[in-house]
C-alpha cells in the first residue's frame, strides 16, 4: 500500500472511531463515498451508498412532507439530518487530509 493510501487509511480509521464512538450510523468507504444506515436506526435499517455528488446535488422540495436522497426517501426531516451529517463528515475528511498535506506532504 502507497504512502498516502495508509496516511488516508489512518485518517478514515481515526474519524469512524469517532463516528462509532458517538453512535452515529454511518462508515467510511472512501473521501468521497460514505456508507448510510438509515430507517429506523437498528438491525432492520438500511444502508445506502451517498456519495460527495449525492450531498451537493440535494435539495428540498418545500411543502412536501417527504423528501428523497440518493435511493432513499421518506420524512424529510431525517433525510436532512442524513445530509447534514453526511456534508459534515465529508468536511472534515477534507479538513483532515489538508492537516495531514501541511504535516506530511502527503
């Protein structure tokens, strides 16, 4: 594995630990892929793939109660949460991998 591919490792690694720590129901695939459990949070949830362009190109309809994310759809005040977080996370990979450019010259 190249230099940068274990440095990016490291740095997925680092921030699920702290996804996990915090109960939040997403995993790192890579700095622009994100893995979603989403429904009812549980064993019985499901996952979707929601990649940087799923987060960017999303959007609310305003006066529907439903709004739909990659393949997922349903209340649309989960469906922003998962946005938001999903946009939250992909920041600070961003954040993360500058630090670590700055530190390392990876």
């Amino acid at each position: 594995m190249a230099k940068s591919n274990k440095t990016l490792q490291k740095i997925y690694d680092e921030m699920q630990e702290v996804l996990n720590e915090e109960g939040i129901p997403i995993s790192i695939i890579s700095k622009d892929k994100l893995k979603v459990c989403w429904g009812d949070y549980t064993k019985d949830g499901k996952f979707e793939i929601i990649t940087r362009k799923d987060v960017n190109n999303f959007s609310l309809t305003f006066g529907s109660d439903f709004a739909s994310f990659g393949k997922m759809s349903g209340d649309w005040r989960e469906i922003q949460e998962i946005v938001d977080s999903c946009e939250t996370i992909f920041d600070m990979i961003d954040e993360k991998i500058e630090k670590y450019k700055k530190e390392k010259d990876i």
